[in-house]
C-alpha cells in the first residue's frame, strides 16, 4: 500500500505564483533560506498531510537560525499571501508532519537547532 505525502510548496509570489520549492519529506528544517536562493522571498504556501490533515506544522522566522519573530501555522492549509507583516521576511522555517508545542518551538529558538526532532536540517 502506497502511503500518500507530506508536501509543503513555497512561492516567492501571493496567490501560489512565482518561483516555486517543493519539500517531501517527512520533516524538514532550513536554518537559512539562502540555502535555495530564497531568502526574504516567501509570499504564499501550501502544505498538506493526506494521511492526517490536521497533524501538521509550519513555523516560519523572519530571521535565520529560527530567530527573530515567528509565524504559526497548523493543519494542511493553503496559504494565498502570508499577510502584509510577514511578506518577502522568511529566512528559516521548521515543517513536520505533527503538532508541535509552544515549548519545542521555544527550545528550537533557544538552541538554534531542530535536531531534537529526527528532522533532516539545512544550512546554506
């Protein structure tokens, strides 16, 4: 049996347009968006769990290393324009196919690392 994918799309422009990154992955970490050329470009998203829609998280930082201030976001969604706060800001993000908890996203920021969560991590 043939298990569906996690996937998270990123567009550099609102409304899904623009230069496009695809992850799937069971979970992934981008300490610094530089590592795709993608640094302060995120305008729109989406993601998705077939298998559990509503186990899913993206945390979005507009600085790299997980620091600076941060966005939430839960459950397979899609995401048309990341609001005029957060546009064109993203420089790291965390994505996994669970619910994570106020105190791992702060343990993340303390630290610097995503390690913790047997996710696969990328520097530039």
């Amino acid at each position: 049996m043939q298990q569906a994918r996690l996937s998270l799309e990123l567009f550099q422009d609102a409304n899904f347009s623009g230069r496009r990154i695809r992850f799937r992955r069971r979970g992934v970490a981008v300490r610094n968006m530089n590592a795709f050329a993608f640094n302060d470009l995120l305008s729109s998203f989406r993601m998705s769990n077939p298998n559990n829609p509503g186990s899913l998280t993206l945390v979005l930082w507009e600085d790299v290393n997980y620091s600076g201030r941060r966005q939430v976001f839960f459950g397979s969604r899609s995401v048309p324009f990341v609001g005029p706060i957060f546009n064109d800001l993203t420089s790291s993000f965390i994505f996994v196919p669970r619910r994570l908890t106020s105190r791992e996203i702060n343990r993340i920021e303390a630290t610097g690392s995503a390690a913790f969560l047997g996710v696969v991590e990328i520097s530039a």
